[in-house]
C-alpha cells in the first residue's frame, strides 16, 4: 500500500465542467443541486495536528493554557482525515479569528 501525492485541480479553469482533462466531451454544466442525494450523507473529518503520549494522571493535569508537545514541527503538513481515512494534508490557516485547515495536497492510497 503506497501514497502518492495529487494536485489539486485548478479551479480558476473550471477544467471538471468541461468533462475533465482535454474536454473531449460537450460543455455539461453541474450545480449543487445535482448532488442533493449527498447532502444528508454524515462524515466525520477530522485535522490531526500532531500526537503524544502521556500517562492518564498527566492527562488530568492538564488546565488551560498548557502546552503539550507534539511529534511535529512548526509549519509542517498536518493530516486530514474523512471517518477515519487519511485523504489529504494541508495547513492551518487563520481566518476572521478562528482557525482553518486549507488542504494542500489529496492523497490517493493504491490497494
């Protein structure tokens, strides 16, 4: 099992109206409303930003404000997961006072 990497499609281009890479096929405008059937469909994503271990008493020591280390730097790729699937790594972003995840890359995972 491998991950690779997929860019994100230009959306400026609006190339996936169009049919896709080339445009081989007539211009079939999509809306939202072609996928009504999906909108009550639940998932769970979830934006992991790093991970540790600590023993349940530290874990009830916790208050506001403290500080945990994590096993990632700075700046690096976090992951998101859509119920409990890795599907792409982006970073957290700040918008209007409230923290975002933007995603940077899909990953595609062969079976």
């Amino acid at each position: 099992m491998s991950d690779q990497s997929i860019p994100l499609p230009d959306l400026e281009r609006n190339s996936f109206a169009s049919g896709g890479a080339g445009g081989e096929q007539p211009n079939t405008s999509k809306s939202a409303a072609d996928l009504e059937q999906l909108f009550d469909v639940p998932v769970t994503v979830s934006a992991v930003l790093g991970r540790t271990r600590m023993p349940v008493g530290d874990l009830l020591k916790l208050e506001p404000g403290s500080v945990l280390d994590l096993d990632r730097n700075v700046g690096e790729a976090i992951d998101i997961y859509v119920n409990n699937r890795l599907v792409a790594r982006g970073e957290v972003v700040l918008v209007e006072d409230k923290l975002g995840v933007t995603m940077t890359e899909i990953i595609k995972i062969d079976k």
